[in-house]
C-alpha cells in the first residue's frame, strides 16, 4: 500500500522527545509508532 499522505499536530519539544524515545524502545521508527497507535495496534498508556 502506497502511503502519499501526511497527518500532521503540534507537539512540545518534550513531547516529541518522549515520544521518540517510546517509538525507539519499542523497535519503530516515528511515523510506524504515530500510526499503529492511531489505529490501536499498540497499547497505550493510561494517565
């Protein structure tokens, strides 16, 4: 499947920083973390 589309948000420098240690943690690069936990793939954590 040919992914040609962005989806962008805004994020702190913190955020970003945290959530490209998660993405790193476990074995994905940004962009395949953002999207198997938008699609609910992955757990995720509660508050």
């Amino acid at each position: 499947m040919k992914r040609d589309r962005d989806i962008r948000f805004r994020a702190t420098e913190q955020e970003v920083e945290l959530i490209r240690q998660k993405a790193s943690q476990a074995g994905y690069c940004l962009s395949e973390y953002m999207r198997l936990l938008a699609l609910g793939y992955l757990a995720t954590e509660t508050k």
